[in-house]
C-alpha cells in the first residue's frame, strides 16, 4: 500500500504559515497521509494567540501532523498534550522519544532535543522503523558520502547516540532538523536481518531539512511516497557502503597511536555507567508513577507482576497471557551489585522459589517456562522475564534461538540444565526445559535487548508480537489480566502462606 508523507522544517518562526503553506501543498499535490516537523514548532517565542488557536482549533493542519517535544514548550501547549501525546485535531507530539503509526501502517519515530538514554533505549524496541526524525544528527553521517566535503556538513554538531540508534532500527527515511544546510546524502546500505530479502535490500536516506521558509532559501520541504509494508528491491544508483560501520571499520584499522585518545576517552565512560534513581526506575516500589496494577505477588526481596504488551494473548487453560516478570525489590542491574551478601543471597533464594513456583503452576496446566534474563552493569533494574509455551512448542526453543543469533552475529554457549558453570556478573541467558543458552556479555559486548523477546514470538509462532508496543493494552484491560493471573496463581503463591 502506498502512502505518501510531507516533512517541513522548523516551523518555529511562524506556526501559522506552515499550516497554509502545508493546506496549499496537500491541495495541489496532495493528498498526503501524513507531515512531520522537524525541529523546534512551539517555543517561549510562540504568540499565546497562536497556542490558543492550535488548542481550539481555529489553527489547524491539513492531515495528521507529529513533532518531536522540545523541553521548552509553552507551558499551557504542555498541559494539554494528553496521554496519547494528542494536541489538537490532526496535531501530535510523539515526546523526546516516541514512536506513533499512519492509518496505512507507516511507523514514524522521533527523538527530540534534550533526549536521556531512557528515550533511546525505548525507540531501540522499533526495529524496522519506516520514518526516523530526529533533532540531532548521527555521528559518522558524512563518511563514504561525496558530502563528506562540505564544510557546512563538517560543521554540524553530531551524535554517537543517534548514530547507534539508526543504525539498529535502520529506518527507511532518516530527517535531522538543520540550522542551516539542507543536505541529501546519497543512500546507503544497511545490513542483518532487518535488509535480508529475496531480491533486494532495504537502504537508508539521509535528509538534514533547513528550517521552515528560511531566508538563506535553503530547501526546507520534502515529499516521498512509502511502499507499506517495506518489500526488497534493488538498491538504487549512487548506494553507498553503511557510513556507521565504514567509520567503525576505519577507526580499527587506524594505526595504534591514533586509537589511544579514544580508547581512554572510551575507558573513562565505561567505568561510570548511567544511572536511573529508584524513583524514576520502572521497577522499583519506590516510584510514585509505578503502574500497580500490574502486581500481582510480593515477596521479602522480589515480586512478580504481569508484562505490560504481553507476548501471548492467553495461555492454555490459564484464561490470561501468563507472561511475567520476577523482580527483585533491589535497585541494581546485576545481583552481584547488591552490597550486603546476606540479602544477595536471600534476593537470589527467593527469585528462584517464584521461579519454582511459576513452573509448578505452568506444569499443572500443561505449560513449560520459557526464561530469560540480561545482566550487565550498565542495566538498570535487573529481571527475569517468564513465558508459558507449550511442550511442543519449547522443544524448537534452541534451533530458533541458534537461527536468529546468526542473523544477530552472536554466539550463544548451549548448556543443560543443572550446568554449574558460572553465569558470570554480565551475561544473557535463555532457558526452557532443560535447554539453557547462555552468552557472555562482559567488555562491553553490544546487545539487542528486544532479542529474547524476538526468540519467544519465535518459538510461539507469533512473529507480529516480538515488539511489546504492537501489543499494548488499556490499563482495565491489564488489571484484568492481572487478576485473572493472581487467581490462577493463588494456590502456588508461596507469599500467601
């Protein structure tokens, strides 16, 4: 299905010409599913006459229209995005980081200024996006590019987050908002599962789009037209190699002396990993925003609750999606990180009597449990994700999860259950039966968190549910899986004895 999309620059100087600019555009080479704003809209400059009129809707955009959020909105523009991030008819704000989606089926993420890790990590859930917009541009753009040249590129502040960030969802359009130069780059390759097709592959475009009706009259729109769902074709003319994994290949091959400043730079980060308070921490009992209702069960020093965009819709006889997370009350990424020895070992006792518990009631309704952890100090809030999967189904949980770490390049280390080699403080491990793959994660090895998750929908045969964002819920819709969960459960809770 063909679905074609409007981007304009910053509309920051005047918000009401972009909308009769945007209402001429669509009404003569029109119509567009959708336009995108990159760059600052609202700002403290912003007339309160314009922000009145965006919110009453006598200023309104021609067809649904999304903006990143910029950390200096107008306050009252701010108190009215609602929780679907809704402005007014036709005008969206996707966030710092945020991901929305076309009636057609094109997925559009943006990544404002001011971004933390949080909000990249949460977009590094959307591999295969169609439309990435972001304020920043990605580090190592210009390399193997022909614009590598121009001082104005040079010039332009970059990011390494950004550019790891495209580099995993591989978007089909990338836009970054320019303060000056608008600047194509010629297409470029991508590579992995994401590009591997019969007949062709899935390339990147690059746009930085100059602010919108700029005096300099450097271009400030652009209109494309999207295939949805991506189908592989030939690349076209002018393709280049990936400029992300061309920089990379360079600075390894570059002589030893050259790495050292960056080696120590990269040594320095490392040893200070981010860190997210308890209460701003998903997990911890300590945030006051922590969504409740998805607990079901709480212990001395961990507690169960159900997954929010749970993989399976119900489980067997259960009557509900059963897929949970056990969580240590403890705010650390990795359980050797916990100070005192008596409460690791009394948190690692107890994450193992939930787990133990679980398979029981799974076992009694003809279930296996399908594990899977991450550690690594650069984590938050460690966990244990538990999915029920059929007898039939978990016996294909190695040739899945050997077939998609191929794609991932990784190497997972196949065990058997009751194996006492030691897991190591930063490690990956996937268990079902008496299955057990493990990976090293140690010196700073890069991983796809949503890879797991991919394995299970796998090993489920539901391909369409490996991202937890296709299958979000309404909260009665959650609380009701919850207790349904808790009733199933009962008899197995230890915690209620």
């Amino acid at each position: 299905m063909a679905t074609r999309i409007l981007v304009f620059g910053s509309p920051a100087a005047s918000v009401p010409a972009a909308v009769a600019k945007a209402t001429a555009i669509n009404s003569s080479a029109g119509p567009f599913e959708a336009l995108i704003l990159v760059g600052p809209v609202f700002t403290p400059a912003t007339p309160d006459d314009v922000v009145d009129q965006i919110i009453g809707g006598e200023l309104k955009f021609p067809v649904p229209t999304f903006f990143y959020r910029t950390r200096d909105l107008p306050a009252r523009l701010a108190e009215h995005i609602d929780l679907a991030g809704r402005v007014a008819t036709n005008l969206t704000c996707v966030g710092v980081g945020g991901v929305v989606k076309t009636k057609k089926g094109a997925s559009i993420a943006g990544l404002g200024p001011g971004f933390d890790d949080r909000d990249v990590q949460e977009l590094k859930f959307h591999t295969g996006i169609d439309v990435l917009f972001t304020h920043d541009w990605p580090a190592d753009i210009a390399t193997a590019s022909a614009g590598s040249g121009r001082a104005d590129v040079a010039a332009t502040p970059k990011d390494s987050r950004v550019r790891d960030l495209a580099l995993l969802v591989q978007p089909r359009y990338h836009f970054a908002h320019s303060p000056g130069p608008f600047w194509e780059r010629e297409p470029f390759k991508n590579e992995g599962y994401l590009s591997a097709g019969a007949g062709g592959e899935r390339p990147t475009r690059f746009i930085a789009i100059a602010p919108f009706a700029n005096a300099d009259k450097n271009k400030w729109f652009y209109a494309f037209t999207l295939t949805v769902p991506f189908r592989p074709a030939p690349l076209p003319d002018g393709t280049t190699a990936n400029p992300y994994l061309e920089a990379a290949a360079r600075k390894r091959d570059a002589p030893e002396e050259a790495q050292a400043p960056r080696r120590r730079r990269r040594e320095r980060r490392d040893r200070a990993p981010r860190r997210v308070d308890p209460s701003s921490c998903f997990f911890c009992l300590s945030n006051p925003a922590l969504a409740q209702h998805f607990i079901t069960s709480i212990g001395d020093e961990a507690y169960v609750a159900t997954a929010k965009g749970p993989l399976p819709q119900t489980s067997g006889a259960l009557g509900c999606p059963a897929h949970v997370l056990i969580i240590p009350l403890a705010h650390v990424p990795t359980l050797s990180l916990i100070d005192d020895d008596a409460s690791r070992k009394a948190t690692v006792a107890e994450l193992a009597r939930f787990r133990d518990a679980l398979t029981r009631m799974y076992e009694a309704n003809a279930l296996v449990p399908l594990t899977f952890e991450i550690s690594r100090a650069g984590g938050v809030h460690f966990h244990v994700q538990v999915v029920p999967v059929s007898p039939a189904a978990a016996a294909t949980v190695a040739e899945h999860a050997h077939a998609l770490a191929a794609d991932a390049g990784y190497a997972l280390d196949q065990r058997t259950a009751g194996d006492p080699a030691d897991d190591g403080d930063e490690y990956f491990k996937l268990a079902c039966g008496d299955t057990v793959l493990h990976m090293s994660l140690a010196n700073g090895v890069r991983f796809d968190l949503q890879f797991p998750r991919r394995v299970a929908a796998a090993v489920l045969g539901l391909p369409d549910r490996a991202d937890w964002r296709a299958c979000t819920q309404t909260e009665a819709e959650e609380a009701a899986d919850a207790d349904a969960f808790k009733r199933a459960f009962k008899s197995f809770d230890f915690t209620l004895e």
